[in-house]
C-alpha cells in the first residue's frame, strides 16, 4: 500500500469512526476546502510571509493539514489516484508552461 493510499485509509477512518461521512459530500467536500484555503490565507493577511511564518507557523501548519485531509477525503469518494492525477497535472502544466521558456 502506497504512503498516500495510507494517509487516506487514516483520514477515512477518523471520518467513519464519528459518523460524519453523511455530511462528507463531494460538494461539501469542496466548499470545506474553499474554507480552510481561506482560513490559511487569513495568516498571512496584512503582514510578510515572513511575519507570517513568525507569528503563525503553527497554524499554517493545520490550516494546510485541513486542506489536504478534506482533499484527500474528495479524491476517495471520487476514487481519483492522488499520486496520478497530480503527474498528470504536472504533465500538462509542464507542456503549458516549458521550463526553457524561463531561462
């Protein structure tokens, strides 16, 4: 089992054990992730990334912790592969925007 299929097992788990998958919805799934996204950029508001890392590191730190959980909860219900759908993104990010073109 990959480390990613892993994390995803323990996400689900936490999730199931308290009965919340009934609220876990792929539209509610992205809405939670538009949330926490916002609640991330809210630490770095008005201030350096600096002053930011500063003052409110650890909230970074479970406000990205927050994104991915409801990320990787919304792959699962959607049975997207994480680890493919982000080379493939990469991929085409890669043909849009070659690395030659900023040398």
């Amino acid at each position: 089992m990959s480390d990613i299929q892993s994390l995803i097992n323990s996400v689900n788990k936490f999730r199931d054990d308290r009965n919340w998958r009934q609220y876990h919805n792929p539209k509610d799934l992205a809405i939670s992730i538009s949330i926490e996204a916002a609640e991330l950029l809210e630490d770095f508001q008005w201030i350096s990334s600096e002053k930011a890392l500063q003052e409110n590191k650890e909230n970074i730190r479970e406000e990205i912790a927050d994104v991915l959980i409801y990320s990787l909860m919304l792959c699962s219900d959607l049975e997207l592969d994480v680890k493919k759908i982000v080379e493939e993104k990469l991929e085409k990010n890669g043909e849009k925007y070659p690395f030659d073109i900023y040398e």
